[in-house]
C-alpha cells in the first residue's frame, strides 16, 4: 500500500471537514451565536469558572444587579471564583433576542436561581437585560441590567381609544402607510 496515497487522503479528508465547520460557522446567526454564547456563560456561572466567564465577558463589561450593586468584569469574576457568589438551578424564560445592530443584540427576559451571596444561598426572580457585541468575531457581552419584579404593572386600557392630545397646541397627525 502507498503511505502517500493515505496521507494525502486523510489530510483531503480533514481539510474538508474544517470547510464544512467553518461553513456551519459562519452560517449561524448573530443571534444564534449569542444565544449560544449566553448559554456557555450560565454555565460558567453555575461551576464558578472564572477562565469560562473571561471568555464570554468584554473587558468593558458593566454588570448592574438586582440588588443596585454595579460590578466590572474583574470584581464580578473575583467574587464568583473566591466563592462570595455562587450561583445553581438558573432556568431561563421569556428569552427574545433582538438584533439591534450589525454587531450588537440584546437579549431580555426572565430568570429564576438559587443565588448565594456571602454566606447566604436565596431563591430569585429576575427580569434581565443584556447586551452582546461581536468584538473581532467573538460574542461578547458588554451590559447586564437585572431587576427583581414587584408585583403586576400591567397598564389599563384607555376609556377613549383614539384621545385627543392634552397640548392645545399640538396638532394631531395622521399617517397614511398605503402610499
């Protein structure tokens, strides 16, 4: 048997194996590729890998917490690794993302966690806010923004669906959109 022939084969072989990978790559969304990077980061969270999160986090990461604490991407790894935070059971829902830019998304919706903070392990409920940006063809996030909801803010309908402005000196303008 020729050594050359399967050599050459095999390096045919794994040349077109990275070509159908890099195809599937660069076929995937910005919003798959974040959703997918949300989901590496979650996962670093819950088994305090700093080296995970240093990775899916931008060096200009701003986290503002439920609790009013505003962290940077060093504060927030050093307080997950040295064992302050610790996060488990974190289950997503509500999750809409949405392609605001050529390179930023935004994703929101709804968390529930056990969190432990200090000494303390506590049950919450979040709503979120976070922003991804494609720093050189990696997916970064660069903002979190989370709250804990209190209670319903559902707004009531109107009485008048059509009220007429409270300015007297504004005009009412109307739009016709079948041009």
């Amino acid at each position: 048997m020729n050594t050359d022939y399967f050599s050459t084969t095999r390096r045919v072989l794994l040349l077109g194996i990275f070509v159908v990978a890099a195809v599937a790559r660069a076929a995937e969304t910005p919003v798959d590729a974040v959703l997918r990077a949300d989901a590496a980061r979650l996962a670093a969270m819950m088994a305090g890998d700093g080296a995970a999160l240093g990775r899916v986090l931008s060096e200009e990461v701003v986290f503002v917490h439920s609790d009013g604490r505003r962290e940077v991407k060093a504060d927030y790894i050093r307080n997950l690794t040295a064992g302050d935070t610790a996060y488990a059971d974190v289950k997503t829902s509500d999750l809409q993302a949405r392609q605001i830019a050529t390179e930023v998304v935004v994703l929101t919706g709804g968390q529930e966690m056990k969190k432990k903070l200090g000494p303390t392990w506590s049950e919450i409920k979040l709503r979120f806010l976070s922003v991804w940006r494609n720093e050189a063809g990696v997916w970064r996030m660069v903002a979190w923004q989370s709250m804990r909801p209190a209670g319903n803010s559902v707004v009531p309908k109107a009485e008048n669906p059509n009220p007429k402005p409270q300015n007297p000196n504004a005009k009412e303008i109307s739009i016709d959109q079948h041009n």
